[in-house]
C-alpha cells in the first residue's frame, strides 16, 4: 500500500484534527449545527453534484449507491434517473435523519434504503451496484483504501464508481482539487479498477474534478 502525501490523506487528517469547529461539521455533522449544516449543504448550488451524476450516466434499470450523500438530494436525483433500486450510506444520523425525509415516497415504495454506515465497511452485498457515486465526501474518509476496496466488491463486473471532488478551503485553489483527484486516482489503481479517467468542471469557487473508475 502506498502512503499519500498530498489529497485526502493529509485532508482527512486535518478533518479529523479539527474535530468540534463549525467546518468538522461537513465531515459529519451532528446535533442541532449537524442539522444545519445540512440545511446548508442542500440549499447550495447543485452544479457539482449535478456534473457527477451526469458523468455517472445512470441506466434506465441501474441499482445505484450513493456514499456519503448528506440531505439526500443527490440520492433523490438519482432515483429520478432509473427505476432500478438506489441506496445510501452515511455516517451521519443527522444525515440519515435528513436524506429519509427528503426521500420517504421513495423509500416508501420499497425503491430506496437510506442506512447509517461507513465507507470503509459497506453493508450491501457483493456485485449488488452498477454504478457507486460520491459527491466531496472521500477526503473526509478515514480509511480511503479499505473504501475503495468495498466499492469494488459492491459494484458488478461492468459497474462504474464516479468521485467528485471539489477543495473546500476558503483560500483553496484548482490545483488542490486536482490534488484530490490523483490521489483518488491512485486509490483506484490500487483497488484494481480499469480505465481509470479524471474530468476536470471550471465551478464557481473553484475547479471540480470527477474520477470515474470501471469495474
Ligand atoms: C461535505 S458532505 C457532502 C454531502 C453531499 N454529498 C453533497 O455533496 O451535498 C460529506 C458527507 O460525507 C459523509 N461522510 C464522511 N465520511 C464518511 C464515511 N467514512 N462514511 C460514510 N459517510 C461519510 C458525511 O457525514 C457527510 O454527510
């Protein structure tokens, strides 16, 4: 396994470090901030998430996963796009809370299932997804490698995982996003996906890039 110097190794640890400021709150929001935090992040400009489901390219029968979804918007959006199954997983009870409002006709028809869960440990079985997304949730992940690992076995020979990354920092440029991007690109590698692409999107801050890797 190699070490990452640059991306979501040293991001997730300073995540981490900063445990109990107002920004840990996107790594996982909690309590009555947590909530929000999650107002917020569903209020926002939906271009970023928007591009990743574009580059997702959802079939009309395709079961999806979505992690580390937040509100639930992207989740919703997705459910739009087939009539396959699409699920969830979020550390976050605050999340888990949010996203299943936002969702309860869907998950009610028996289409959606919303769980609390980690990246690193995903509790859907084998082969199950053709397409996993996640929207700047992975330089928040504790364990990238175990992650992408999980990913892998839950996605069928075929699949496609689409990881959209934008630097938050305030003072942050495209070139930390891009920093991001190749890490997630070597993680990918490692966990033996093929036609590993990176798509770069020119977005209001600053540069979003989109990693799709194929089963
Ligand atoms: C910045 S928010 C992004 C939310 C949503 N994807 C969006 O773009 O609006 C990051 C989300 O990832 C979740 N998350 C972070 N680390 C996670 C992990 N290891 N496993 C599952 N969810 C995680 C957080 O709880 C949070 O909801």
């Amino acid at each position: 396994m190699t070490t990452a110097t640059h991306g979501s190794g040293s991001a997730s640890a300073a995540a981490h470090k900063a445990k109990g400021t107002f920004s840990s709150h996107f790594g996982r929001p909690r309590g009555v901030v947590g909530r929000f935090v999650g107002w917020f992040m569903a209020s926002r400009n939906p271009a970023r998430g928007d591009w990743g489901l574009e580059l997702l390219d959802v079939g009309p029968e395709d079961n999806v996963l979505e992690i580390g979804f937040g509100p639930g918007v992207f989740l919703e959006k997705a459910a739009a796009r087939t009539s396959g199954h699409v699920a969830g997983v979020d550390h976050s009870d605050v999340m888990v809370a949010q996203a299943k409002r936002r969702n309860k006709a869907t998950i009610a028809e028996g289409r959606m299932r919303v769980v609390q869960g980690d990246a690193s440990s995903l509790p859907f079985p084998d082969a199950h997804f053709d397409r996993v997304l996640s929207i700047n949730s992975y330089h928040h992940w504790h364990d990238p490698a175990a992650a992408m690992n999980e990913i892998a076995r839950v996605l069928k020979p075929g699949g496609a995982v689409v990881i959209v990354e934008q630097a938050m920092a305030k003072d942050a440029t495209d070139e930390a996003s891009r920093a991001i991007g190749r890490d997630v690109v070597e993680r990918m590698n490692l966990a033996g996906f093929s036609n590993v692409e990176t798509r770069e999107r020119p977005m209001p801050q600053r540069l979003a890039v989109g990693v799709i890797g194929r089963r």
